[in-house]
C-alpha cells in the first residue's frame, strides 16, 4: 500500500540511509544493555528460541531502562536490525510473555516491515518532528498499514508461543496490568470485555465512534488485538500452520530464572542447544510439550 505511493519509498530510504541508521545503532548502543549469551542469558535463549521457531536469524536485542512498558524494532531495508525492550516488560510479564512480545517483534522483521517500521518508530521518538514531504493522506496511510502490521505480528508470537492465552496474557498486562496484582488478572473475563466492546460498537454509532477512536493510532486497541488472536487460534490457517511445521513445534519448558531453575532442580539452565535437563524425581518443576 505505502509503496504504491510515488516515490515515498525513496525519500523514505534517503531519509534513513546509512547515517541515520548508525545513529540509531550508536545510540542503543550508548544508553542500553546488549542482551547476548553472557548478559542476561536467559533474556537472550527466549529470543534465540523463538527466532528459531519462525527460521529466522535473530537479531540483536537490547533493554533499556524505562518505566513504560515497551519493545520496538528498528531496521532499514534489512541492515543491522535490532529489538529494543523497556526494563518494565522484564518486571511486568512472565518469561513465556516475554517470548511472545519478542516473537511479536521478530514478525516485523519475517515479513520484511523494517524501514516503514522504522519510519513510525522515529517520529514517534521524537527523533526527527516530521518526514520531509509527508501529507495527511500518507500519514493516515502509514498508520493504517501500521495497525495491521501490529495484528499480523501478534500472530507470529502465537506461533512461537502456541498458546493463545499466553499472547492475550501479554496484551492484557500491557493494556493495564501490575507486577503486584499479576495472580488476580483473568484472561476470561478480559476476552468477554472485548465481546462486549463489539456488542458496545455493533451499531451505526458505535461504528463511527469506534473508527473515529482507531484512526489516529499506530497500534490496534488492546481488546480488539486479544480479540483477534483469540479467533486465529481456532482458525484452520493457525492449525494448518502447526501441523505442516511440525518440526519446529516448541518443546515450550517454563522459562526460569537462575535462582527458580536450581530450585526446581534443573542444571545449568539454560544451557545453550536450547534444551534443559529435567528435574529429578519429585522436583517440583513445570515442563510442558507442545
């Protein structure tokens, strides 16, 4: 769609050409953490994992120090891509969450949305005010491509996640949810909260209402996302999917932090071929085949 506009490609490239994107580089570079197999390994197996499930190489990924929830990808035609995480999703969601978000992320890059990707997540950063030459047409344009680019990735995450309520877990945690409170959050009752905003919406009112309150967003509203992967997991396409990767179906082991690991009786986990030892017997830990 926005390619078919003459020209935008270009200026958009010429715009985000080498030096902007070694700017960008730089500046992750300077002010957050490089997650690798020595820095926050556990961080870096779910990334590594869930590349591997889509066969994809995985990127370099970082984490910054932010209070706000937040991932974002950054990639110019390909070169040097790079995942950006807020401290405050390591807080906010579960290990399995996590890896949904980054699958989530690692769609954008799959489906080649690197420079448009780029494109929003500049300006929203406030990098740069405006796109030279950028109209209202073009804007509403990007933003609507945006806004299904978001719904596609959602369904890379399911297909890295193969639980539904693991990726509406994640979408309900950013939509309103607290570290403290995490245990009485209910999935259920956050997907009848999105059939009953399309019972709210269903009439010629609350159609207009509900396109008037999407229109200027990069991304769609949390109950319609929840809402939408909920239908693609009982989808044919969504099972057809598994079934004709079988090979890479998730061997998906609760992901644990050091301290859990041990105490479960897990050794050296995560151990780098993407496999944990099991516990021994009587060992209270969660395994789960998928």
């Amino acid at each position: 769609m926005l390619r078919s506009v003459p020209g935008l490609e270009m200026v958009a490239k010429n715009f985000l050409g080498p030096v902007a994107e070694q700017v960008l580089l730089l500046e992750n570079m300077s002010t957050s953490i490089r997650i690798g197999p020595d820095q926050l390994p556990t961080v870096h197996k779910l990334l590594v994992d869930a590349a591997n499930t889509l066969q994809m190489d995985a990127p370099e990924l970082y984490v910054r120090q932010n209070p706000l929830p937040n991932a974002y990808t950054l990639a110019i035609a390909g070169r040097k891509p790079f995942i950006v995480i807020h401290t405050a999703l390591l807080e906010l969601l579960t290990p399995r969450e996590l890896q949904a978000v980054l699958a989530h992320e690692l769609g954008h890059l799959k489906c080649d949305h690197g420079l448009w990707l780029t494109v929003a997540n500049v300006l929203a950063s406030g990098t740069v005010s405006v796109l030279p030459v950028i109209s209202g047409v073009v804007e509403e344009a990007l933003l609507r491509w945006l806004r299904a680019a978001e719904l596609t990735c959602d369904r890379a995450a399911l297909l890295v996640a193969q639980d539904s309520k693991v990726v509406i877990g994640a979408l309900m945690k950013l939509a309103g949810g607290s570290p403290s409170f995490a245990n009485e959050l209910n999935i259920d009752a956050f997907l009848q909260q999105a059939r009953s905003y399309d019972e709210a919406t269903n009439g010629v009112l609350g159609w207009y209402l509900r396109n008037a309150q999407n229109r200027a967003l990069s991304h769609p509203l949390p109950v319609m996302r929840a809402r939408e992967i909920d239908r693609w997991a009982q989808s044919a396409q969504y099972k057809g999917l598994l079934s004709k990767n079988r090979a890479h179906r998730v061997q998906a082991v609760e992901y644990l932090s050091p301290p859990q690991a041990a105490a479960a009786g897990y050794a050296n986990y995560p151990q780098t071929n993407g496999t944990a030892k099991p516990p021994p017997s009587g060992a209270n830990g969660s395994k789960r085949f998928l």
